[in-house]
C-alpha cells in the first residue's frame, strides 16, 4: 500500500467562502484541486491513500479535508487546523478531535510571527491537548528543531510528525540539509517521526536528485524505516506525481523492500492508528 503524508486540496476564493486576505499569491495551482481531480491523480500513479491538509492560504478551514475523508475513508485521512492561540483554539479543539476521519493537526512554524509564538510556548496548551487526546501532530519549524525536541521530551505521549525532514524553502542541496545534525538528534526521543515530503523542491538536479540521496539514507539509518514516512505534497512540487513515487520505489538501492513498504504507508498506516479496514477508517482518532 503506498499512502501519500501530504497533499493539499482546496476550493476557489468567493464570497461566501474566502480565503486569508493577501494569501491569493500563494495557491499551489491556478485551478483548486478537489477531492475527486486527486483521487484520479492518485489511481493513475499508484498512490492508494492520502493525507489531506488544508492550506494556509484559506486559513483554518477544514471542511473540506474532513468532507473527503467521510466520503472516502478507505482512501483519505485529514489532518486538520486550528489557531494556536489558547482563547481561539480550544473552542475548536474539542469539536475537531471528534470529527470522523481526522487523524491528526497540523501545525506550520516557519513565519517570524509562527516561529516567535511556537519559541515562547504560546501552544502550550494544544500541546497537552493533543497528548491527552492521543492525537498526533505534525509540526513544520525548521529553524526551531531544538524546541521540537523539547516538545518532546515534554510530551513523551504525544505523536510529533517532523514535516519536509526538517527542511525549508528557498534553500536547496547542502544548504537545505544544513540543519541535518540537528534533525538527526531528533531520533533519540521515540515519539518523533519525520515526513519525508516534497523532496524535489530542495534539489537543483535532475531526477533522481543525487544531492538528496545521502541525506535520506542518514535520516532512514537513524530514525529506522518505521519512523520515516514518504509523502509528495504534489501541488507545489515541480516533477511528476509519478516520479515522486519512483524517487523512493524505484531510485533509493540502500532501501530494502521491507524499507520501502514502511517509508511508502505501512508506518504512516500504524503510526496514526489509520485501519486497513475502511470502515474503521472512518472513526476519529482517539
């Protein structure tokens, strides 16, 4: 089973369903892209589920996540959004950790207003939140894995996603793995997982991106195949979705088979509790 971390679908900015002010620059693609149009994307490459993520640029909305993985909980699992300010994001909290079909939240620290509010603890309560819940989290903070580990360390019970392997945009080849002893320290705490998503977007070479090969092979050698979870992020990824399969499939030698059906969605699957049975699937997190 191949299961893809991360993609991202989203509707057109209107009236009655906005997107953040200012954001409209950021959409992936020109056209949105449904739960339907993926499905098709996903049957021609080979890709049987996917983590659904509402993007930033319409703000914390989850409907639509949530909506396609009730339609199709044999074939979707969302992770939602919600605000880390305690006074705007407890009220959501609760509601969306009994929605059928999350899996999981979401949570993006690589803004100067993010990152200073994830440095000074302002999520503190999500945190314990999550953990009393069993919810897993997946954090993106590239420039703040040592208050990821801490956040572990704090929270042993709480299921923490690294997203991107650490890594941030624009940088790419050496510079983007820059950071790699610090996210290879990560894998002392036994409750960090890491995503190993949108890969091409760091590489200036050509498929199968060479640069990235060593760093990949250090971050599966350290953190073990069960804790490594592929993912494509596809809309703002410039390769084709086939080809970020094959990357890891087809171009990795020092993956074993047994390698490749964890990093692909056997882990992802037991790391979220996600059920081969639809529906089972269907059931929130708990």
């Amino acid at each position: 089973m191949i299961v893809d971390a991360q993609v991202h679908i989203w509707a057109a900015d209107r009236p009655d369903r906005p997107w953040r002010p200012g954001e409209a620059h950021r959409a992936h693609r020109e056209v949105p892209l449904s739960a339907q149009a993926l499905l098709e994307e996903m049957d021609a490459v080979g890709v049987d589920r996917a983590i659904l993520v509402p993007p930033s640029w319409e703000g914390d909305r989850n409907d639509l996540v949530l909506e396609a993985a009730r339609t199709h909980p044999d074939r979707f699992g969302a992770f939602g959004r919600i605000p880390v300010v305690e006074a705007q994001g407890r009220a959501e909290f609760g509601d969306l950790a009994q929605a059928p079909g999350l899996l999981g939240l979401r949570f993006t620290f690589h803004k100067e207003k993010s990152l200073q509010e994830f440095l000074d603890g302002v999520p503190e309560w999500l945190w314990s939140a999550a953990q009393a819940a069993e919810i897993p989290v997946m954090v993106h903070a590239p420039r703040a894995l040592h208050r990821v580990e801490k956040l572990a360390r704090d929270y042993p019970r709480l299921r923490i996603i690294v997203d991107h392997m650490g890594m941030e945009r624009p940088h790419q080849d050496a510079a983007a793995f820059a950071h790699l002893p610090d996210l290879l320290r990560l894998a002392a705490c036994p409750n960090i997982a890491v995503k190993a998503t949108a890969l091409p977007s760091y590489s200036s070479e050509a498929y199968p991106y060479p640069a990235l090969m060593d760093p990949i092979r250090q971050v599966v050698r350290r953190f073990g195949a069960s804790r490594v979870f592929w993912g494509s992020d596809m809309t703002r990824v410039d390769a084709p979705y086939r080809q970020i399969v094959t990357h890891f499939t087809e171009a990795m030698p020092f993956l074993s088979e047994a390698d490749k059906a964890l990093i692909m969605g056997g882990a992802l699957c037991d790391w979220l509790g996600w059920s081969m049975d639809a529906e089972l699937a269907a059931e929130p997190m708990r």
